[in-house]
C-alpha cells in the first residue's frame, strides 16, 4: 500500500539495497550468503511495505538485515564453530591471521547478542550511525541505545579476549 | 542525564571491528540484491485475503493498547469489507460493503492477564473506539483517510493529538513472523445454529496469523440468515496455552450515530497532554523489590534513576524503572522512604515518568511524564495539579522557593540529517500554570537546575556545552564547555566535568570554578574507573565542603571541597551510576542501573 508519504519500493531498494547487503555481508563473512539473506529481507520488507507506511525504512532495513543474518549464522553454528576450531589449529601467529580469527570471533559472538544490543552494535559499528540516529530508527530511547551499546561492547569484548591471549 | 557509549579497553573488539569493516565491498553482488529486489513487486501480485489483514495486523504492531485493540477492530471491518474473500461469504461482504453506520461491543482476553472491553462506532473514515476503564470510558478517534488519531481522557480531562503511525508501545508483539508466514486462507462453513432465538449460518477462517497471537488465529463467523449480516466474530489463539479469545457482538448495522461523536476535535474544559492507561493485569506479579539495610541496601529489584534527599526531614525519594534489559517493563514509580527506619512512606506509580524535582521548602515534587507535568505533594506523593507542554518534556527543576518550574526538551534528529537535534527550556510559574520563558534553538538538553537565588539557570547537554540563563529573562550570561555540571548551594561556585582533555580516560576531572571570576579554584581528580569514565551526577553536600560523583563507569568520588582532596569513597560499583546524594556528611545514597539504591559511607 502506498500513500502519498510513503517512497516507492524502485527507490526503496536504490537507496538502501547496498546497505542492507553490507550489513549482511560484514555479520555473515561470506558475499554467497549474505545475498540470499538481502534477497529474503526484501521480500519480508517488500511485504511490510504493502501493509503499510514504514517509520524509519534505514531502521526497519538495518534490523532485518542484522536478525536475519544473525538467525542464519545461528543456524550454520555447527559448521562455523568446526571452522573456526580448524582456523585455530591451523592459525599462524601472524597478525593478519589473529586480525581474521578475531573477526570470525566476533562475528561468532554477535549471534549471540540479544537482538537489540546486535542490532545497535552493527548499526553503530559496522554502520557509522550515530547514537541519536539509532534512537530515532528503531523508535527507542537514546539512552537505551547507550545501554545496548555498552553492554554489546562489554559482551563482545570478553568473548573476544581469551582467543586473542592465546596467540600471545 | 543521558549515558553515552563508554569506550571500553577493548583492543580486540577495535581490532576486529576494524577487520570486518575493511573487507572489500562487492559491487557485482550488491547489484544483483538491487536487481533482485527490485522484481520483488512482480513475483508478489497475488491478491490475497491475507492482504487487509497484513495491512491491520502490520498497524497493531505500532499501537499501543488502546490504539492496538482498535487495531483489531478496524482489521474486522477492513476484512468484512475487502474485496473477494470466498465464494460462501460474497453475499456477506456485499451486504456489509453496503452499510454507511455500524456500531459493535468488543471484548479481548488476553491469556488471562487482562481484559479489555468497550464499544466501537464507525462512522465513514471515522472510528470511535470507547475503552472501558472502571466506570468511564477512554475515547479513541482515529481518522483512517488522514490517519490522525485523537485520544480523549474522561478522567483527568486531557487529550493527545497523535499521528496513527507514531502510536506504539507494543514493544513485545512482533507480528513480522506472522506477515511472513501469512498463506491463502480458506474458508469453511460450518453449518447452521441459533444465536439469541435467530437462525445463523457459522463460517471458519483458519490460519490468521494476526495481532501478535503466537499460533494460528481462527476467526469464526456467525451470520444471521435473513440479513446476511455478521452478528457476531470470534477470534481465537489455537494455541492452547495462550487463552486469547477476541469476542465481537452486538451489532448494529447502519446505527444511528450523531456525527458530532466522531468530531476529530478537542473538547471543551480539555487540556492536551498525555493519556497513560494500561490495561488492568489480573493474575501478574508486581516486580519484586528488597531491602536489606544491614548491607545498606535501601531498595533492590529496580532501578532508581532519579534520587532526591531532604536531611531535614530524613526522607529519601526515587524515581524507580526497571532495567533496560528486563523483558517486560513496568510502570515507573516514585518511592520515599524514611531514612533511619528504611520505612516506606509511599509509592506512586508515575508511568514513563523520566525525570523528579523537589522543593523541601515548599514541600513539592514534581515529575514529567511524556508532555505531562505533575506537581505533587512531596511528603505524601498526592497530585496537587498536572498540567501539559507542547513538546516531550526531558529533564525538570523547581526553583528553591518553589515558584518556577524548568524543563528541557529535546525534539531528536532525524536520519540522514534532514532535521537536527534542537531542544529548548520552559520556565512555568507554578501559581498561575503560564508559561513564562521559552528559550528556544538549543541542541539537545540533558539537565536543568536553578541557582539557590532562582535567579539563574544551568542548562547542561552532553553535546558538550552548558550555559547559564537569566531565568527571568531567558538571557544568556555563561556558555562553557563542559557537558555537565552543578552549582554550590550558597550559589558561588560551579562544579563542572572538566573539558581538559585527562591522560587516562577512565579517570576524568572535575574542576570547582567561581561563577563570578568563572576563574577555576580546584581541579579534582575522580577515583580510575575500569572502562571510560562519563559523570552523570554531581552532588554538592548541604554545607558545600564536600562534592560527590556519580559515574558511568560504576565509580563514587567524593571530595573536601576546601582543600580538594579526594575522600575515602564508596567501593565501584559493577553497573552505572545513575545518582549520588548525600543523606548527611558521613553518607552517600547511590542509584545505580544494577538496580539497587545503597546508602554508603564516606569520609574516613
């Protein structure tokens, strides 16, 4: 359903598409699979779009492409955790190679984020966005965006600590 | 005071932030999302019933209670009068599609927890929906064609003006996986039966994955035969477990309905303002809070955002929410207590209630709740009078002499930059109720105190900024860089979050300056905390020799004002810290968001 407020879906997609790929590309680590779930976070949001006006569509957008990239990575844990142990055996203490465990690592430890605190991480770091500008496209407070963001920082900071150490 | 994010030590998460982020960006793949999405439309041109319902139940979504129970009505109508649902019910939908008027109870059970009940009228694109609470009714007008929603309080005489997109507050129902998942449905007749002496013919739609109900929803139809008109509509959670049953009656097709009831405005003897109404819990618990004052522990279980401390009177009082995390949130509170028992004096539920001022003197307190402002009386918590801004009030003050009220506001930006973030403060005599000052074009405002004389006031914000306002004018006397700060209570000396820039981030300064000479007089350093530091309170002691902070980063810092030695200090607590008060010169109240309000001591 349209309305006058409402953008057509062709600019929709030309202004977020490239967005909404990245996010799924940065949490997923893999061009293959974050495409699949770009392509199925369009249909759910085209679908949404049809029902009615949407508020913020970066914040809707965003939100879709992090949970749904999240829900696959959760849904591939096995295999990711048998690479990531492969990665360790095999890994050289070169830096690139801590640098590319690590962010495996936090890949890994963002699936196991409460979707809110997920959402605000990717958002602000892996987006750019700013605190007010978070607030603002998920419809909640600046302070619970601060309160997300510690806790996801704090989170994924001591589940990235012990494999770091054992590379010094 | 609003947190921001607190740098952690956190190399590794830097590190791999910083990996992730230079991976490169495939152009040929993001292209073909684009392509792909944008042949969405052409693979999605099923017409479905499911469509009006995706519509309505996609809304409900975005409602709050009141608005979400209308939600469900408009999806009744919207489904009776969409276009072709099924063969057995054609004839139905063309005699409802001719109907102008119609009239209809509600009544929505909600697993056992609470109920609501009420009436709705609809009358052309307006939809009057009449909630009952208690004896009175809440009125919710909803234009559907220009989608502003007008909600009427008979009881406390106010009335907010809303866009019917902005309403929300269903924060747990999350019916996207429903939408997703919404196939053709299928209707079955199931046969004959009576209702109240009249002969009916009963439908069933399954399938309905709609308002939030966790399971499929089945709607059953009961049409009356001789007027091919629904005279009643159930909808039920399949899931057992769920007990949700939505129960539609009493119908009267084509009513009478005087057109002034569905006036869109606001009605004599009404204020705008903000209407607050929860649905009644029945069987729910209240979240359980503790006390164990051998531990110093005033008050566990929530968290108190907002202290307040009258040693005269040995009364502590909080504004008390729950944590951020918690799944189900329950209406803040404010609580007072008496000090040397730990007895509580009273309790008030204040809603959404963000920010508390007090006047000991006058014996007043002040809460803002949305646009809301509620005086009341600060030893017994009863409302002495509410009355409403315009704007979404922020952070509040009482001058000591208890005849002005400030707040600040904060209206936020908007994504992409297309409009910044803008605040500004009112100053009300509280006498009369008028609006005395409006200092306008300020960024975002997240404190506001007045001087001991009333005659200035601080406006802080964490864009960084502060300033001093003549508060009977509005006129700016001081702009300095510090994005929080107090003033000493015999009004000479401000203690501000230093703008120096600290070697350690964890361990900020705050730098005591005179207002007069605005010349600093003492730097004083804060206990190291373990991650980045971010002061959120600033407390002078009642005799200004001592000055305590509270900070993010879980510290409590307290030092001799005179000589700018820092104090033995409470140990750092494993959360922020939201306030710190002083009950006396020996101890400290803390509110912390680990949800917990200790009293501490100080000093050696």
């Amino acid at each position: 359903m349209n309305t006058e407020d409402e953008p057509d879906w062709g600019s929709i997609v030309q202004l977020h598409s490239s967005r909404v790929f990245r996010v799924s590309q940065r949490i997923l680590g893999s061009v293959q699979d974050a495409e699949d779930v770009s392509q199925d976070v369009f249909i759910e949001a085209y679908r949404l779009h049809r029902a009615g006006p949407i508020q913020s569509w970066i914040g809707l957008l965003v939100r879709l492409a992090t949970l749904r990239s999240l829900d696959f990575r959760r849904r591939k844990r096995r295999t990711v955790e048998l690479n990531e142990h492969q990665c360790a055996i095999d890994s050289d203490p070169a830096m690139n190679l801590i640098k590319s465990e690590l962010a495996q690592r936090l890949q890994m430890a963002l699936s196991q984020l409460p979707d809110q605190q997920a959402t605000v991480f990717v958002m602000s770091y892996y987006e750019q966005m700013t605190r007010d500008e978070i607030a603002d496209s998920l419809g909640i407070t600046s302070e619970s965006v601060s309160t997300s963001l510690y806790k996801a920082r704090q989170r994924l900071s001591q589940s990235l600590l012990p494999t770091h150490r054992e590379h010094r | 005071m609003k947190p921001e994010p607190i740098d952690f030590d956190a190399q590794e998460l830097d590190s791999a932030v910083a990996e992730i982020l230079s991976h490169p960006f495939d152009q040929a793949a993001a292209a073909r999302v684009q392509q792909r999405a944008l042949q969405i439309p052409l693979n999605e041109n099923k017409v479905q019933l499911a469509q009006s319902q995706q519509t309505l139940s996609n809304r409900w979504a975005r409602l709050g209670s009141i608005a979400a129970s209308l939600a469900a009505t408009i999806l009744l109508v919207a489904w009776l009068t969409s276009g072709p649902t099924s063969n057995a019910l054609a004839q139905v939908v063309e005699h409802v599609m001719k109907i102008r008027t119609l009239q209809f109870a509600f009544k929505m059970n909600f697993s056992d927890r609470y109920t609501q009940s009420g009436t709705v009228m609809i009358r052309d694109e307006v939809v009057r929906f009449e909630q009952s609470v208690g004896d009175q009714s809440l009125v919710s007008l909803i234009n559907s064609k220009s989608r502003e929603a007008l909600i009427i309080d008979p009881i406390r005489k106010i009335v907010q003006k809303s866009d019917l997109n902005n309403l929300r507050g269903v924060e747990n129902i999350n019916p996207i996986a429903e939408l997703i998942a919404a196939k053709d449905k299928s209707v079955k007749s199931l046969g004959s039966d009576r209702i109240d002496g009249k002969p009916v013919s009963t439908y069933s739609i399954r399938g309905l994955r709609v308002l939030g109900i966790v399971g499929d929803t089945e709607m059953t139809l009961w049409v009356d035969t001789e007027s091919q008109l629904p005279i009643k509509i159930e909808m039920l959670d399949s899931d057992p477990k769920s007990k949700t049953r939505i129960t539609f009656d009493q119908f009267q097709w084509n009513a009478e309905l005087p057109v002034e009831r569905f006036a869109m405005t606001v009605p004599d003897g009404y204020q705008p303002g903000t209407v607050l109404v929860e649905p009644s819990r029945q069987n729910d618990k209240q979240p359980t809070t503790t006390q164990d004052l051998s531990k110093g522990i005033l008050l566990a279980g929530r968290v108190p955002s907002r202290i307040d401390v009258d040693q005269e009177r040995g009364i502590l009082t909080a504004l008390i929410r729950d944590q951020e995390n918690t799944k189900e949130h329950w209406p803040n509170e404010l609580r007072q207590w008496n000090l040397a028992t730990g007895e509580l004096r009273w309790q008030a539920s204040v809603g959404g209630a963000g920010d508390l001022a007090v006047c000991h003197a006058k014996d007043l307190l002040v809460v803002v709740q949305g646009q809301e402002i509620q005086l009341r009386k600060l030893s017994t918590g009863e409302t002495i009078k509410t009355w409403a801004s315009e704007n979404l009030l922020g952070e509040v003050a009482l001058s000591e002499d208890g005849t002005r009220l400030a707040h600040g506001y904060t209206q936020w930006s908007r994504p992409a930059g297309s409009a910044p973030t803008a605040g500004g403060i009112e100053i009300w005599n509280i006498a009369t109720g008028k609006l005395e000052q409006h200092i306008q074009g300020l960024d975002r405002v997240d404190s506001v105190e007045f001087s001991p004389s009333g005659e200035l006031l601080l406006v802080c914000s964490s864009s960084g900024t502060s300033r001093l306002y003549k508060s009977s004018t509005g006129e700016l006397e001081y702009s300095f860089a510090s994005y929080f700060a107090t003033v000493s209570p015999d009004g000479k000396r401000l203690a501000m979050v230093s703008p120096k820039p600290t070697i350690n981030k964890t361990q900020p300064s705050v730098d005591l300056v005179d207002l007069e000479t605005k010349v600093v007089l003492k730097r004083l350093t804060t206990l190291a905390g373990s991650t980045n530091s971010y002061l959120l309170s600033l407390s002078f002691s009642k005799d200004g020799k001592q000055l305590v902070a509270g900070d993010w980063n879980g510290t409590v810092s307290v030092w001799d004002t005179v000589d700018g030695q820092l104090l033995p200090s409470p140990k750092p607590l494993p959360a922020g810290v939201h306030r710190v008060r002083f009950t006396n010169s020996r101890e400290v109240a803390i509110g912390c968001e680990n949800a917990t309000l200790r009293l501490q001591p100080i000093g050696n």
